[in-house]
C-alpha cells in the first residue's frame, strides 16, 4: 500500500511506517492511500463472524492488515491484542452499541482510559509508534492540539512508552474542569502540557508552523499525533465496520452514521470506509454553533472563521472553525487533483476559504452521501434531557449535538441512524446538571482526578516561542 499527498501527485509514495512518523507531508498536504482497499460482501461476512467470536482487536487487525504491509501480519495482531483489552477499556467490547428505538443508536466509543472517542484511535497509534520507534532505533516528538479530548487521549496513549515525548497545546481557558484535569494532573517525564494564548484553531496552525519547517521537524524529529495522522483514521476505520457489523444481520442493509465533528476526522474515517463499499447510507456531519461545515454542505461555500470568531460553546470539543481533515474528503471530491486540492487549502483558505460549484457539491451529497445539520446549547440542554427522560440513558453534549441532528433529519433518512458518542457524560457536568438537575455518574477510575496537582506552562501564540520551549524540553529530558 502505498501513500500520496492531497498536495502533490507527483512526490514519491510513501509506506505506511513512514507516514506514521511523519505525519503531515512536508509539502504541507495531508497523505492518503493511493487506493482504497475493496470491502466484498464476502470479506463483510468473514469479520461479521470474526467480530462475533474473537472480538474487536481481531478485527482490527485485519483492517490493518489492508493498508500495512511494511509490518508483519503477527506483529499487527498483537499490536492490535494490546491496544483493545481491558481494562484499558471499560468494555469488553470495546465499541458497545445501544438501540434507543428502531431508527436510532448510540455507539458507544468512550470506554477507554479517557472517556473518549480519541481512545479509540490514540491506544493503537501508541503501540505503533512504539514498536517502530523500537525497530529503528529512533525517538519521536509529538507535536499535537487539542479542543478538548486528543490532548488526554494522546498523553495516556503515550506516557512512559520509550523514545516518545508528546508537547500538546491547548487553548488557554476553553476546556472544561474535567478535561484539564486529565491533561495537566499527568506528571510524567515524557508529557509537556502547553496552554496557548488562543482558541483551538490557533492551537492547530502552531503546529502546523512548526511541522513546516522542515530543518526544525527535521531536526527535533517531530512527529504528530492529531487526526492530520492517516493512522488516526485508520484506526477510526475500525470502529465504523465495527457498528455495521453490530447494527445489521446482513450485508444487504444500510446504516447511516451521523457524527458530532468539528475537525472533520471521525467522519472522514466514514468516509474512508464508505469508500472502501461498506454499506454505509448517509454520513451525518452534526456541528455545534461553529457551523463552517454545515454551512458548507448546504451552501458549497467553505469559509473557516477567525479565533475571535470561533464561539465558546457548551461542546467545546468541537468549537472548531478550520476543519484540518476536510482536505482529504475535497481531494477526492476534485477526483484527487492535487494541483486544485493545493490551491484551495493552501491559498484560497488563508484568503478566506472558496466556494465549490453546484455540480461538485451535489457530488459531494449524492456520491458520497453527506448531509449536515447545526445545534444550540438550548437544542443541547433539551435533548440530553429528553434521552434521559425517554430511555433513561445521560449522554454528553457532543453526543447531543448528533443525537438532535439525527432527530431533525431523521423523517429524510430512509435507515437507521447510529449516533457515534464522543464523550462520557462526568466530562462535562455542569452542562449535565443544567440539563438534568443532577451530577452524571463518575466512573471508579475518575474518582480522584480533580485533587491531581497541575503541569502546565503558559505561552503566547507564536509559534518561534513554542519552538524554543521544545528544543529546551529535548535536550533537558531523556526518553
């Protein structure tokens, strides 16, 4: 298998193993199989049974199995075997699918050490990046941003693991108590905790500065752990097979997956799979009041806000105004025209973003099959209270936000619509308690993590001062 850049369809390809180091393309695209791999029927009912009798890591194994060829089959079963275990997660399972009523589903992607759905993607990458980083004899320094929940996510996938250090931003004062918590109660050696003086969108074009220059990543062997990962969506591939799989009894029929998102990932892994012919209906892209990717996907019009733009909403996790993974879904849409792909993103989004024409949308649309829909903290409040009321199941705001999308589009999708959770419930309990009148339950696990003392360092928005803060923390710390 081998990987191209969205940007340039003339740079050589890539393994796998490489653009799991490198992470972003140094021409500033984003990677990409050259080909999709081809879900048969008969392969779908090959892991219908394996999923049934050997579980997730099983089947996530095989997944693998498609894009890498550059690590032995073996060595992928076991990595897989220690990414999806308990009591890493919670569940058995691993991926849990509720049924609220006939034409709707919660899956459940938060049982992990986080509580969630970046779990799901950042316990496999920390394997992998290990077990390579071991074979060649080489360390890594994860540069990453965070809204809310990559951050924790990424530093308990990678804390303690050899040759890793992982430098995280974050916006200054826009997560919640619980999510901060998470992050900054860690007082590993191998953890920095950055709090930038901006809003997520600024916390994401830092890193991307700093993955740009080439002498620096270069030098410092920088690395990244975001969804601008290909191996994030990898493994986010995983768990959409997983819910057809738990949600249907035969490859003739169709689910449609709506996705709380604001970085475009978890749904571009949809996509991916919608592409490899999983019988996948609808992708249901639901935003918050930072609505940039519903406004395009009923306008065709893509304009990223600016920080003092971005509002603060009561589902911070997606208060995201410059979808980073939405490159990869547009340079399918041009038929992989890298020449076009390149100018959109790498000029017309810095003037201020681009209109698609007619055609190319309704392609988008019918093609691909996504719709989109918007909620507000009110839309939120009432439908954490109205799950709650009508099948006794809490869930969290993000999930709100697509389990309201879910409902309003829900007289125009023909299939069962499986809402992809995002969080558990305890990360957000004001929000909780304003919709409910009670606290949400606190796993075990989480009991004492709000008495953890705090590490983090402040620092401007400017991505030369995080730049000094990590060559200082290298040559200070070994790993």
């Amino acid at each position: 298998m081998d990987f191209i850049s969205t940007r340039d369809a003339t740079a050589q390809a890539r393994s796998f193993t490489d653009i799991l180091l490198t992470g972003l393309s140094p021409d500033g695209g984003l990677f990409m199989p050259a080909v999709y791999p081809t879900l048969s029927p008969a392969l779908l009912d090959e892991w219908r049974t394996l999923l049934a009798n050997d579980g997730y890591a099983a089947l996530a194994a095989e997944v693998l199995k498609l894009f890498v060829d550059d690590i032995p089959a073996e060595d992928l079963e076991a990595i897989a075997k220690r990414a999806y275990r308990t009591p890493v997660f919670a569940d058995e399972e691993i991926v849990p699918v509720t049924r609220l009523n006939d034409g709707l589903h919660i899956a459940h992607l938060s049982e992990g050490p986080t509580a969630a759905f970046k779990d799901m993607a950042m316990q496999l990458l920390g394997e992998l990046f290990e077990y390579e980083l071991g074979r060649r004899g080489e360390e890594i320094n994860i540069l990453g941003a965070t809204s809310g929940d990559t951050g924790s996510s990424a530093e308990y996938a990678m804390r303690g693991r050899d040759n890793i250090r992982v430098f995280m931003l974050t916006p200054a004062g826009r997560m919640t108590p619980f999510q901060q918590a998470q992050m900054f109660g860690l007082d590993d050696p191998n953890i920095f905790n950055i709090a930038l003086d901006g809003v997520f969108d600024d916390c994401q074009d830092v890193v991307k500065e700093v993955s740009a220059d080439a002498e620096f990543k270069s030098k410092y062997s920088i690395g990244a752990v975001n969804s601008i990962n290909f191996a994030r969506l990898l493994a986010q591939v995983v768990y959409y097979i997983a819910t057809y799989l738990k949600t249907t009894k035969t490859n003739e029929e169709q689910v449609s997956i709506c996705v709380p998102t604001g970085n475009f990932g978890n749904v571009c892994a949809g996509h991916i799979a919608k592409q490899m012919g999983l019988p996948l209906d609808r992708l249901i892209v639901a935003t918050n009041e930072n609505n940039v990717l519903h406004e395009f996907f009923t306008t065709g019009d893509y304009r990223p806000r600016s920080a003092a733009d971005t509002y603060a909403t009561s589902s911070p996790s997606m208060d995201i105004s410059k979808a980073s993974n939405f490159e990869r879904m547009i340079f399918d849409a041009l038929d992989r025209d890298a020449d076009t792909t390149r100018e959109l993103f790498g000029t017309k989004v810095k003037e201020g973003g681009f209109a698609l024409d007619t055609d190319t949308l309704e392609r988008i649309t019918d093609k691909y099959g996504f719709g989109s829909g918007t909620s507000t903290h009110a839309d939120r409040i009432a439908t954490i209270k109205r799950i709650k009321d009508e099948y006794g199941v809490v869930i969290d705001p993000h999930t709100a936000d697509g389990v309201f999308v879910a409902q309003q589009l829900a007289d125009s999708v023909e299939t069962p619509i499986v809402v992809l959770e995002t969080a558990l419930p305890v990360k957000f309990a004001d929000t909780i308690v304003e919709a409910i009148g009670e606290l949400p339950e606190v796993p075990e696990r989480f009991a004492a993590i709000m008495d953890a003392e705090r590490h983090v360092v402040d620092l401007p928005n400017d991505a030369e001062q995080v730049k000094a803060f990590i060559a200082d923390a290298i040559e200070r710390t070994d790993v």
